[in-house]
C-alpha cells in the first residue's frame, strides 16, 4: 500500500490535454493488455482514455509481456519520429 497517492476520477483525467500513462511491472501486465487489446468496459475505467486524442502508453518489458499485438507497438515505438524522442529519453 503506498504511503501517498493521487488519485483522480476518469472525468478530470479525460479533460487533460495530453495524458501519459506509465505502466511498469508485471503485476500490471494482465491489466495493461485489457486496457489496450480488450473492449471499452465501465468495468475498467481506463478503457475510456481510447477515446482520447492524446494519450501516450509508456509500458516497461514486463508490463508489456502479455501484449499480443506488441510487434505493433514496437514498430510504433521504432518509426515514429515523436516516439523516438520518447525513447531516447528513457533509454
């Protein structure tokens, strides 16, 4: 349980300009593959940020270990010269 957090409603997140959503562990792999290869579900609020124009996925190797589309991503991550930034950043 973590000393501090911030937590906010999807509602006020959704307003955000950009949103950047870091997702790191395996412990968050299950859930990070719902959130980005299952269906939009009230029963997972994350879901709604599909509907954002300006949201950025950063996933660690084993938070994105359950990925079946990651050879999708990957090649995103590779060729997208605003990624490449990104990459360069958190190498």
């Amino acid at each position: 349980v973590p000393v501090r957090a911030l937590t906010m409603g999807i509602g006020t997140i959704m307003e955000s300009k950009k949103i950047i959503l870091i997702v790191s562990g395996k412990s968050k792999s299950s859930i990070l593959k719902r959130l980005l290869e299952g269906p939009i579900t009230a029963q997972i609020s994350a879901t709604a940020l599909h509907y954002h124009n300006n949201c950025l996925v950063l996933a660690d190797e084993e938070a994105a270990s359950e990925l079946t589309m990651r050879h999708i991503l990957d090649h995103f991550m590779t060729h997208d010269p605003e990624l490449q930034d990104i990459k360069h950043m958190i190498s």
